[in-house]
C-alpha cells in the first residue's frame, strides 16, 4: 500500500521535475526498523512560486487537497493530502532554504519495487527528528543511532549549530544528550 503510493508520488514528481525527498516517519523505517507510521512526509525544493503545479499535480495522481492552499498553504509550507483510494496522509512541504537544498543534494535513490524514490540521507533525517523534538521524533534519533553507529556526524553538528544560531535554539545540545542516551550513557 505505501510502497505503491511512494513509487506513484515520486514518479509524478521526478516527471514534473520537482526535487523532493522522503522525511519523517517513512525515512526511520528505511534506515531503522519497522514501526507504525500513518503518512507520508515529503520535502519539496521548491517554493510558494510552484503552489499552483503542485495542486495540480496532486490532484492529477489521485491525492484530495484537505485545505485551501492559498490560505493554509501560504501561511504554513505544508500542503496537506490524503490519498483517495487507500487513505494515506501525504504532507507537501515546501522548502527552499540553504539547508534544504544542500539536503536534496544528499538525498539518497532506493529502488521501491521496481520504481525509484527519494529518501532523505540518514543525517539529515536525524536533523528533521532533532528539529521536530516530539517525544516520538527523539525516540526515533535513538533508534537510528543505534541501529546506524557509522554516520556523517561533523556534517550533521554543522547544520544543528548553524540552526541553533539561526533560531536561538538548543538543537545541538538535543542530540548531544539523545546521541549520549542512545548508548547507555
């Protein structure tokens, strides 16, 4: 159900030339284990300039829009669907920030069932969990610590500071706490 519904979204934007890469909940069970998740989460490289396309596409591969995009959409970045036929939450968000552009560059191409789509890499999947900061989201940076001990960390602490400054936030000292927990220290 989901892997159809994944291979069917990236194919419609890979065809429409949208850089995209899969987040959030659906990107822990590539790199850790398998877990309950309900949506799919997709970060577009793209900007509010696209809206319009993106609307249409969605519409176009079967995807009801649960919002007035030119209201919601343009307040939040979040394009928020639902799959009409098995019911999957599918959330668009639009990001055209530093970070997210170098992110779409480390994206990573994993071959669903014969159709191939975008994951984001671990790092960054580790910084969208950090930045989320939900009891879930710090439970899935465990996990994926864990289960991948060999990570970009300069990489991952660069963005994480950088983020900090930018927003005044403790994102760093986060992970550094959940990375230490993670090993039983």
């Amino acid at each position: 159900m989901f892997l159809a519904l994944l291979n069917k979204i990236g194919h419609a934007l890979d065809a429409n030339r949208f850089p995209y890469m899969i987040i959030g909940g659906q990107a822990v069970l590539l790199y850790g284990e398998p877990r309950l998740t309900k949506d799919i989460d997709i970060t577009l490289g793209a900007s509010l300039d696209r809206l319009t396309e993106m609307t249409n596409l969605a519409t176009e591969i079967g995807l009801t829009i649960l919002v007035d995009p030119e209201d919601f959409t343009r307040r939040t970045l979040v394009l928020p669907c639902q799959d009409q036929e098995t019911g999957i939450r599918v959330d668009f968000i639009f990001s055209w920030s530093e970070y997210e552009q170098v992110a779409l560059q480390r994206r990573r191409a994993v071959d669903l069932d014969g159709g191939l789509v975008h994951f984001a890499s671990l790092e960054d999947v580790l910084i969208h969990k950090i930045i989320a900061g939900r009891p879930r989201d710090l439970e899935d940076v465990r996990l994926l610590l864990k289960k991948n001990p060999q990570y970009d960390e300069p990489y991952l602490l660069h963005w994480l500071h950088l983020l900090d400054e930018a927003l005044s936030a403790g994102f760093t000292e986060q992970f550094q706490q959940v990375k230490a927990e993670s090993r039983g220290g």
